[in-house]
C-alpha cells in the first residue's frame, strides 16, 4: 500500500460531490416544471415510434395536423440501443415575447433526454411569411429561448440539427428587423480566457471548442447571473495575477482542454460538418443575427475549409448589420477586440485562424472558407461544462485525463522527498524529480523563477537564493512528437533552517443522507419535502493542513483559511493530531472545516477519532491507517452538511463501515536539510 491511494481520496471527493453534483440534485429534490407560461394547454400526442441502433427515421403521422410529416432522421450508432421517440405539442396560447412569430406549435419530443452520438435532423413543416426569416428555438419552462441550428430552409419546411431533445419551436421573424448593431454584451479581454490555445497533451491539436464552450458557459450561466467576469479572474489560478506567463493558468487551461476531450471534437466536429449547411452563407448569417437579437447570448460557430483539413471553434458575440461585420472572440487571439468575420453580397469572406496558437506562431495561419452557426447546446453537452465546473472550483479538473505524477527532491542521503510549498532546505541547490508517472507516460518539466527560465546544471539541479524561491514548475508531456501542454505548479522554497509541517486526514464511510426542499411541499402532510437516502454510495471527506501545522511533541495542530482560493468568502478548517510518545500510533484526532461558495451554499464537514496504527514510515512522513470495518471503532464522529443558498440542506443523519471503509492520516514532518 502506498501514499498515491491518499492523493485519489481528495480526487474523488471532488467527483462525488462534483461531477455528479447537479445530477444528484436534480434526483434528490425533483423540482417539478413550471411549464411554459405561453403554451400551457393541453397537451396532442401525435405519436410515438422506436428507432433501432441501425438507426432509421421517426415520421410523424398527425394527419390535418399541425405536424403531419414531420420527420426525425437517426443515424446509425447515434445510440448504442433501440430508442422511442414520442412527440406531442401545445398550441401557443399567449404572446412569447418580442421579435418571436411562431409559426409552429410547442414541440415536444421524449426519448429519455440522453445525447446522441451522431446529430439528428428534425424536418418540421412550415409556411414562412414572405419577409421573414425562420429558424429553431429550445424553450425552457419559464419560456426562454435558445437557438437550434440549421440545415435547411425552404418554402414548406425547416431542418434543425440536434443531438438532444426538449421542447422546441419553429419561429420567424421580418428580415426588416434584423438590422443595426445586435449585441450581446459578452466582450473579448473581458468575458473570454485570458490564455491562448496552444493544445495540450489531451488536446495535441488544439483545444478552441473547450475554450469558446466554456467562456459561453461561464458569460451565461455565471456572468450574467452576476459573478466576476472571466478574463483574468483565474489568472494564475485565482492568486497573484501573472498576466505574461499562461502556463500557470493550470485550471482554466486544463477545464478548456478537458471539455475539447470530453466532447471528442475532432470527430464530434466532423459529424456536425457533414450536416450542417456552410454552403448557403445567408442561412448562417441570419441565423448569428436572429439569434442574438431572441436571446442576448453570445453563439457558437464552427469553420473550416472546403481545401484542407481541420476547423477551428469561436464566440460570435456581436453583429453590425449594416457593415456586415460578426465580432467573434477568437481562442488563438485571448483579450483581442478586432477579430471579425465578414459578410457582403449573400457571402462571407474567409476567416484567417489557425488550428491554434502555435501554428499561427510558425507560419501555419489558414484562411477558412466555411463559417456555420453551432448556437449553443444544441450539439454540445452543456450539461458536461457545468459537471467538469465542480472539479474546477475543487482544483482537480483533468486529474482523471491528464497523466498523473508527483513532484519529489533529493535529501542530503539522496532519498525523495515530496516537493510541497513553503517546504525548507539547507543547501544551495535542488535536484527536482517527477516520480510517480502513471502509465509510463513520457514526462518533463522546466522551472521558472520571478520572470525567467531557470537553466539545470551538469548534475541536474538548479540553483537556490538565499530566503524565500517561489518556483513554478512547468509539467509537459510527449505526444506524437511534441513536448504538449500537462500541468503548472508554483512551490516557494526557502533556503534557511526553519521547520514546519503538514498533515492529510481522509475518511471514506457509508452515508445515510437526508435532504429538505422547503420549496417542494407535501402534498398529503402540508409539510415541507424530506428525502431520505439509506446505504448510499461511499461519502468520502479529506482533509489537508498545507504548510502551516506545527509539531510539538507528540501533538500537531494546524488552522487554515481560503486555500482552496476559487470559492468566495472566508472558509477555515483546523486539525489536531495526538501521537502516542513512540509516535508510531495516532491516539485522538479531530478536525473541520467550513466553505461558502459563492452562490450562497455552504458546506460543512468534520471528523474525529483515535487509536489508529502506523502503516508507513520514512523519509520525514508517517502515514496511520486502518481500513475496513474496523474503522468504525476508530470514528467516533463524521458529518457532512450541505446548506443551499436557495434553502434546501442536506445531510449525513448517520454513518457505518464495511470493507471499503478507512481513515487515513499522512503526516510530514519538514526538517531542513
């Protein structure tokens, strides 16, 4: 048993009350729908189909309806098993909002919400009126609307490409209206990231969609709901602001790299390219303008060339009609306020990009000839940013895509010794490894100090100031011949003699959770909404003391505040750890802490117990454990609070071990040397 199992506790921590996060929620508490205010009706079946995972096409038998003929064509492997199509609609019974003329009912279609692997092609029967212009909108419950893209149009009907279904109508408007400046307010140097794509090792080519989709996400879902604007705010990780040096943007590099993964673009980018109409420019055009002007937000789009390979993903945030200009934030161009793509005579002209930064840098800049509206959602996986968002904010997004590995130095006797920050050496140089690499993967790195490029001598080492060296380590990895893009890490090391140290406590146990949602009351008892949850997968908590503990004798105690330096507001914890006088077992501990987030949920979190073993010892770390369910007489409490901003909590009302249970307490105890 080693300590690498300690380090994957605090990374599933993030995913079991992270990546799962919204899902759960959306379980545990079941909002009901509100309903759409301008359609609420009764609702029209119109029939219901299964397509098998050869895929085949849905039609819609609503003969004299509203929708006869409607199709849905499902390509092949789009899901790995048969799906039922339903489809029913509400007719519009209230005025939906300004510039939207609908010109089909509310469509719904049900097929268990999940997304497909290969977007569909819905074909709706329409009368246009002369004059306007039409496309698709998403609608949600509260009657907000959100662009679907299109493929085609024609005097009788309209295609909308989708990987996903919801609710969704067929709206137009004159194309008298879409006219002048249409703006969103989404500005580059303000709300894009402040980084440049140069890829990374899970993007080798470039990670532009996850750049433009999670700005998007962040300016809708955050910005507009009045957090801090993106640009710069993560700059260095949320800490002392290095706005020449994008390495140490590791998070929002990662989280950009780490949706471009998720949603396999360059195959995903492929499929939507061979659907999508980029051919008739007026379609796409009208498309930026209309949905803009319906829904204030800034839209996706996609280029690419009918000569070469490859495309490249931006933010079309703002449109002036009258010059033909769409004002694009362009992920190779961070913070660059004059990027545009122009529109003349029924025609874009091409766009000059690049599949990213670094080939702009050696001369490999392109001219794209094809420019498609994307929209939003509609073929892309929101619901993946928002997911990947709570590995963000607990500074662990991309652990489970980019390689793993642990920084370690050598001691006087040539021993590793993990690299942390604030740690304290006696010599005059320090011999830096990576030790730990997962895979076998193909690691290196360089160090920086202030603003240069530290340089290694014949013996591998580099050389130390007298006082305090903030060091940032630059982590790279081999990829199909590049040195690509892994991680960044700033350590202060001081050259001195103090001694300080520090100390993880991490406990894994069953949960019995329950949950009150005052605003969802029972029917029956007029009460307020419980849900209980017995015999839950595992609640994991983990704790961690930094640098700042000190060892007095047989006791380590520690306090801390805001290290996890993405959540607003002051969130504290504190440890305390009582040895036996042989130090080789832990005889009580406690500790807790407290963090409030900045949508106003608080999360609460403790442990105490004792008489816990040594399993590991040397090189300045002690490492206790005791695993399976004796664990359960070592823990004498454990709690686990969520407080919502919106008034729901939830809670572990109780706890118990099995097999899969431990507690685990890593203590390092820094000499100099």
């Amino acid at each position: 048993m080693t300590h690498s199992r300690g380090i994957f506790v605090v990374l599933v921590v993030a995913l079991a009350f992270g990546l799962t996060g919204c899902a759960l929620l959306s379980q545990w508490f079941n909002l009901p729908s509100a309903g759409v205010p301008w359609a609420n009706g009764d609702s029209v079946p119109v029939g219901s189909q299964t397509v098998p995972s050869s895929g085949g096409t849905v039609t819609v038998n609503d003969s004299g309806g509203p929708l006869a003929g409607m199709t849905i064509e499902v390509p092949a492997g789009a899901y790995a098993g048969s799906k039922t199509f339903t489809t029913s609609y509400k007719l519009i019974t209230g005025d939906p909002g300004v510039n939207i003329n609908p010109i089909t009912p509310l469509i719904t279609v049900e097929n268990g919400g999940e997304f497909a692997s290969d977007p569909m092609m819905v074909t709706i029967p329409v009368a246009v009126p002369a004059g306007h212009f039409a496309m698709g909108f998403f609608v949600t419950d509260t009657g907000q609307f959100e662009g679907m893209p299109l493929v085609a149009e024609t005097s009788t009907s309209i295609t909308v490409a989708t990987a996903h279904f919801s609710r969704f109508i067929i709206a137009s408007v004159p194309k008298a209206l879409l006219t002048g400046t249409i703006d969103t307010g989404f500005r580059p140097m303000v709300d894009d990231w402040q980084f440049p794509n140069m890829g990374s090792y899970i993007a080798s080519g470039g990670h532009c969609a996850g750049q433009a989709i999670t700005a998007m996400w962040y300016y809708t879902e955050k910005t507009l709901n009045g957090t801090s604007t993106l640009y710069g705010r993560f700059d260095d990780n949320g800490n002392a602001a290095t706005p020449d040096l994008w390495q140490d943007d590791s998070l929002g590099y990662r989280f950009a790299s780490t949706i471009q993964k998720d949603i396999d673009w360059g195959n995903w980018s492929l499929k939507i390219n061979r659907i999508l109409n980029d051919d008739d420019d007026s379609l796409n055009w009208n498309a930026f303008l209309y949905s803009m002007l319906v829904t204030g937000e800034p839209q996706y789009v996609s280029i690419h060339s009918s000569t070469f390979h490859g495309g490249h993903a931006m933010i079309v945030y703002k449109a002036d009609v009258s010059s033909g200009t769409l004002y694009v934030a362009d992920p190779n161009y961070p913070g660059n306020t004059g990027r545009r793509i122009e529109y003349a005579n029924g025609a874009f002209s091409p766009y000059n990009s690049g599949a990213n930064k670094a080939d702009i840098d050696a001369g490999k800049g392109r001219a794209y000839d094809k420019i498609g509206y994307l929209a939003k959602s509609a073929l892309i996986p929101w619901d993946k940013v928002a997911a990947r968002w709570r590995e963000f904010e607990y500074a662990t997004i991309g652990d489970d895509l980019f390689p793993s590995y642990t920084l370690v130095v050598k001691d006087a006797t040539g021993a590793d010794v993990p690299l942390v920050d604030g740690m304290t050496v006696s010599s005059d140089k320090l011999e830096i490894e990576l030790d730990d690499v997962a895979f076998g993967d193909d690691l290196g790195f360089i160090v920086r100090r202030g603003n240069e490029w530290l340089s290694f001598d014949s013996e591998g080492k580099i050389d130390l100031l007298d006082g305090d060296n903030r060091l940032g380590l630059f982590v790279v990895g081999q990829k199909n011949g590049h040195w690509e893009y892994v991680d960044f890490k700033w350590v202060t090391v001081t050259k001195g003699s103090a001694a300080t140290g520090y100390a993880e406590i991490t406990v894994q146990v069953h949960g019995n959770i329950t949950a009150i949602h005052p605003h969802e009351i029972n029917q029956e008892t007029g009460q307020p909404g419980v849900t209980y949850h017995s015999d839950t997968p595992f609640e994991w908590i983990a704790f961690r003391s930094w640098d700042n503990g000190a060892l007095a004798g047989n006791t380590f105690t520690a306090s801390w505040s805001g290290f996890m330096e993405l959540s607003q507001g002051p969130y504290t914890g504190s440890m305390t750890v009582v040895f036996n006088d042989a130090m080789d077992r832990v005889v009580s501990f406690t500790v807790t802490e407290a963090q409030p987030f900045d949508n106003g949920d608080v999360h609460t979190w403790s442990a105490s117990g004792g008489d816990i073993p040594i399993e590991q010892i040397g090189n300045g770390f002690r490492w206790f454990v005791i695993e399976g369910t004796a664990t359960g007489s070592s823990l004498s409490s454990f709690t686990d609070n969520w407080s919502y901003g919106n008034g729901q909590t939830m809670q572990v009302t109780s706890y118990f071990c099995d097999v899969n249970s431990y507690i685990e307490i890593y203590l390092y105890d820094k000499r100099p040397y």
